[in-house]
C-alpha cells in the first residue's frame, strides 16, 4: 500500500467542498468520508475531523437529510451529557449542535421542540461565552409568534453565515504544497 501524503485530506475535503457549493451533496459526502479517514489514518488534529463533519452536517441538511442531522444532534447531544464540556470551545460545539437541530426542526415545521432547542443554544453559548446570532432571530421571531417556513429559515442561515462552506471560504483549486 502507497502511504498517502499527510495533507492529502486537505485536498479530498476541499473537493468535497466545491461539489457541496456545485449543489452535488452525494459527491461532497463522499470527499467527507474520505478526509475524515485519511485525517483519522494520518493522526491529524481532531480539528480536522470535526470540521468535516461540520460539512458533512450542512450537506446532509441542504439536501433536506433532517432524519439524518437530527440523528447526529441527538448523538451529540448524548455524547455531552456523558462528557460535559470542560472548556469554552465544547460549550460551543453543544450550542452549535442544539442551534442545528432547531434550524432543522424548524424547516420540518416542528415549531415547539424547535423552541426548546434555541433556548437550550442561546443558554449554552452564553457559557462560551458566545452568541449565535441565528439562534437568537429565531428564537425572537418564536416568541413574537410568527411562522417561520423553511425557506424563511435558510434564507436566515445563509444571511448570517451559518453555513461554513461557501463561495468565500472554499479554496478553487488544489491545495499549494506544504512549505
């Protein structure tokens, strides 16, 4: 077996990130996968394979895969309640995922458990201490009583930066050798 280059999961997960922005979320999984194998196999730092499982989560969520990131939340959610966080980066990470769950739920409609879960993310960033300005909008909109549809909630998503991959962040071309 051919060792493979220690930043090749670099490479894979940004290919995997322009077919996400190419809307082709099937092949963005599949570039995941693979980085996240390749960064696990080579040792790299666990910030690796958290970020891309973060992009893993907003593909799955961008093509509509709600059963799936909701599955997710509620392992990570369980993973802290097992593991409370021990630092202000943790914190965040639960608040981020209480945050996802809500978005999703709310573009399923379920308005209640929704609710739930923005207060359990405003409440967990302030231990951060951190604001989620989506979670915040939202969860104002809910306590005015407005409806929010899902098209309302992307376009939320989107303004505020919610997602991590996007034109802007997102490399156009393979990596430049390490120097």
């Amino acid at each position: 077996m051919t060792p493979v280059p220690a930043r090749e999961h670099l490479t894979i997960a940004e290919a995997g990130k322009q077919a996400a922005l190419r809307q082709d979320y099937p092949t963005a999984l599949r570039h995941y996968r693979e980085a996240m194998r390749l960064a696990v196999s080579s040792g790299a730092p666990e910030v690796f394979f958290r970020h891309y499982l973060e992009a893993t989560m907003e593909s799955l969520e961008l093509m509509g895969a709600h059963d799936s990131v909701l599955d997710y939340c509620e392992r990570a959610i369980e993973h802290y309640r097992s593991h409370p966080p021990a630092h202000p980066v943790a914190w965040l990470d639960l608040a981020s995922v209480h945050q996802r769950k809500a978005a999703v739920l709310l573009k399923l409609g379920e308005t209640g458990p929704a609710r739930s879960a923005l207060e359990l993310a405003v409440a967990t960033a302030a231990r951060a201490p951190a604001k989620l300005p989506l979670s915040e909008r939202l969860l104002d909109w809910l306590k005015r009583g407005l409806t929010i549809s899902a098209e309302r909630v992307l376009d939320e998503q989107r303004r505020l930066r919610y997602f991590s991959v996007r034109r802007d962040t997102v490399q156009d071309g393979p990596l430049p050798p390490k120097p």
